[in-house]
C-alpha cells in the first residue's frame, strides 16, 4: 500500500471516530468547558502555522521568496471579501508571474 | 424533508464546491488519484484537515501528515458532544450521522441557545457532504490537465488557501492570538525540527485558552 493511500484511509477513519464519538458515545453529556475551548483553538492556530510554513519554508530552511508576495496579494483579497477561488487563483498566477519575472 | 436545512446551506455549498475544486486540482497535482481523491472526500469531509494531510505529506511524513490532520479536527470533538442530542436511533445511524455535522451545518442547524435543530443540521450536511465530495472529484479530474504545479505557482496558491480556512476559524480574540502563537512557533521549530514536526509543535498555542 502506497504512503498516500496510508494516510487517505487513516485520516479518514481517525475522522469518522472523532466526529462520531460524541452522538455514538456521550450523548447529552457535555465536556468541561476549560477542553472545548483548548480543543476550539487547535484549528486557528494549525492553520496558522500551515500559512506559516508553506509560505516561507523549503525543506527545514526558511527562505523569502515569491510566495510570501502571494500571500500579502491573498491577505488584501480576502480583505476585500474576494471568494476563496479568486483568492486561490490569484495567489497562483501573483506567484507565477514574479518566478517568470526573477528568473529571466 | 429537512428542506429548510438544504434552502439555507446553498450558499455555504457554493464556497464549499470552490473549496472543493481547489483541493481535488492541488491533490491531483501533488500525485493523488482521483479514487484516493473520492475516498478521502467521503470518509474524511473536512477541507481544512485533508488540505493539511497532503502538504505535509509533500514534504513531511506520513505520520506528521496523519496527526496534523487529526489535530485539525480535534475540534469536532466538542461540537459533535453539543449537536449529540440531535442525533437519534440505533449506534450505527448516529455514527452515520454525525459524519455530516461540519462547520457550516453546525452552525446552521444551532438554535442558539445550545439546542439543535435536527433536520436543519442534518439537511445543511447531506447538501455540503454532496456539495464536498463531486466539487473534489470534479477539480481532480479537470487538475490532470494542468501543467507543472511549480510553473503554475500552485505552491503559493497552499498558502492562501490555510489563509482563506483561518479567516473563518478565527471568531474572537483569543483566536487570533493562538493563530499568531502558532505561526511563530511553527517559524520557531523549523530550522530544527523534522519537516512536519512545527505543525505538531504549533498546538501548544491553542493553551492560551487557559489564560482568562
């Protein structure tokens, strides 16, 4: 079984659990307040640190490079409440471009 | 019919589909079939998490990616032991069930006073859930024709997205302080840690929740 298919199938299945466990085991009883707000927490900050790291990683070096312009382009998108795609698609082309530009 | 539920998701499975185009086309680019697309899809159903899987994987390992994903879904604990009344029958509807409460019919389906409405939470996620899975398997089909994700700037276009996926994470202030935590610890860790490893790390930010 290929590495993808490894992590396909167990996310999944961690996911289906996870999402489960409370309609399936807890019903009606509600976790202490302190942990909801600990585990409400986990996905801005992984997602902040997903933003981090792809924009200015490469391997284990931090590097500035084209990506961070998209970036500051997506930021002022979404400012402007540009839908996701437009933001996305933007971020690509921001990126493209200034490697066109830097490497010729 | 939890009609109500399906007339107020539409126009959270339009932002969901985009979402869904975008990460059946980046997966495709980075080496994904478009079955591992669809099983993903229907098994998992949460953007944030399956985004996180495959970047990590592209230069992290296997289980980082794993966790990372798992990480991002911790949050479906609590909101799945809220909506639990919600949800009725035998075990196995439950856990069929509760598959379909995500952000969006979570919200939709939330009477605001900590109760549920059954057939608005579950019509919203039945919508998103269809809205999730054909968005991801179409954009996979239509990224096979795509060129060199590096010429196409795809890698920056990851970044973005997370973005786009934080903004909507973030509801107060304590948000966006584990958001800023977390990416400094992650730019932190990363000159020593194995790739993969700083997301991991980045989860001590969420303990600012103990701060009052």
């Amino acid at each position: 079984m290929s590495t993808t298919w490894l992590v396909v199938l167990a996310v999944g299945a961690a996911t289906v659990l996870i999402k489960g466990a409370g309609p399936v085991l807890l019903g009606g009883r509600a976790l202490p307040g302190r942990l909801t707000t600990l585990l409400r927490l986990l996905a801005p900050a992984v997602l902040a640190a997903l933003v981090a790291t792809q924009v200015v990683v490469s391997g284990s070096r931090l590097v500035v490079d084209e990506r961070l312009l998209a970036l500051a382009v997506a930021f002022v998108a979404l400012l402007l409440r540009a839908p996701v795609l437009v933001v996305v698609i933007l971020a690509a082309l921001v990126t493209a471009l200034a490697r066109l530009v830097t490497s010729g | 019919m939890p009609r109500s539920g399906i007339r107020l998701a539409i126009p959270f499975a339009v932002a969901v589909a985009a979402f869904g185009l975008a990460f059946g086309a980046l997966a495709r680019t980075m080496g994904m079939t478009t079955l591992m697309v669809f099983v993903m899809s229907a098994l998992t159903f949460a953007g944030s998490a399956q985004f996180a899987a495959i970047s990590v994987l592209r230069d992290g390992s296997a289980a980082a990616a794993i966790l990372a994903a798992i990480l991002l879904n911790g949050r479906y604990l609590p909101m799945g032991i809220a909506s639990a009344s919600a949800i009725r029958g035998p075990w196995w509807r439950r856990l069929l069930l509760a598959q379909l409460v995500v952000d969006e019919s979570w919200a939709i389906g939330h009477r605001g006073d900590g109760t549920f409405d059954p057939r608005r939470l579950l019509g919203a996620g039945a919508l998103l859930y269809a809205a999730w899975v054909v968005s991801t398997v179409v954009g996979s089909i239509a990224g096979a024709f795509l060129g060199d994700p590096h010429t196409l700037g795809l890698d920056g276009a990851f970044p973005a997205l997370f973005l786009a996926l934080m903004w909507t994470q973030i509801h107060d202030r304590r948000g966006a302080l584990a958001a800023a935590l977390g990416a400094a610890i992650a730019i932190v860790t990363t000159p020593f840690a194995p790739p993969g490893v700083p997301i991991i790390a980045a989860t001590l930010a969420c303990l600012i929740g103990l701060v009052r």
